[in-house]
C-alpha cells in the first residue's frame, strides 16, 4: 500500500513541476488583430464571387460587429439614414489558426480567411470550408471599411 501512495505522490510531484507558469493566452500580434477587429463596426462595400458579376454596396448593405468575448451580429443597414431592416442576427466567432488569419463564423457557417485588416479596411475571402484547409473550396472576395 505504501508503495502505491508513493507511486501516486512521484507522478504528482512529475506533474506540478511540468507545468509552467502562465504567460499570457494572447501574443500581441493577436491582440493586435482582435483590437482592430473589434474596436469598429465593418460595412461591407464589395462582394466579388467568381464567375459573377461585383456587387458593390453604395446606399445599403450589411454591417458586421465583433466583440472580444467572441460573440458579434451582423444588419443590413440604409446607409443615408441609418435605418436598419429588422433586427440583429446575433453569432458566434473564433479564429481557427494559430496567427488568427482565419475566422469561423458559427451561425452563417462560413469561414473568413482575412487578405487585409487595417483600422480602417478589412477585406476577406468567405468560402464554407476552411480556405487555408480546402484552398479549391468556392470563395468570395468581400471589401469592408469601418464605420465611422
């Protein structure tokens, strides 16, 4: 019996001096990119899929909010005046690799590969399957400016 508790007491003693002290969940390319992900409401003003003709939204079109905690909504929104047409469509976000370049949005179920992110631009290309993953997968070029 004692041997076994000595046993159970190496394997602990193994286990706590493997484990390191915590330095941070975020390097600060990533919390670069969550700030200028966040820190502004995206207009969309562009939508290109191939083998269509550009959509290029001048008077109205969607407008997408990322929060931190990893929730976000997305309206479509009258330019002009503001109005919106119904109400939020609230989702879900996380990152699926480890430079944050690619976006997972749970309830379009679409994944956002970002080409460019500047605290004023953000433009991605939006496929259903994971376009890093699956680089052949349908795309779509989306252009997006903040919102002032």
């Amino acid at each position: 019996m004692k041997q076994i508790q000595l046993i159970i007491f190496i394997l602990i003693c193994v286990f706590f001096t493997s484990c390191e002290e915590r330095t941070g969940y975020y390097d600060t390319d990533q919390k670069e990119i969550i700030s200028l992900l966040t820190g502004v409401e995206w207009k969309q003003t562009y939508e290109h899929m191939s083998g269509f003709e550009p959509t290029e939204y001048d008077e109205e079109g969607w407008v997408y909010k990322f929060n931190a905690n990893g929730t976000g909504s997305y309206k479509w929104v009258n330019w002009n005046d503001g109005t919106k047409n119904g109400e939020p469509i609230y989702f879900r976000w996380t990152f699926t690799t480890d430079n944050f370049s690619v976006i997972y949005i749970e309830k379009l179920e679409r994944f956002w590969l970002i080409d460019r992110l500047t605290p004023s631009e953000l433009t991605v290309t939006n496929a259903i399957q994971d376009p890093v993953l699956y680089p052949n997968t349908d795309k779509t070029v989306c252009e997006f400016i903040a919102m002032k």
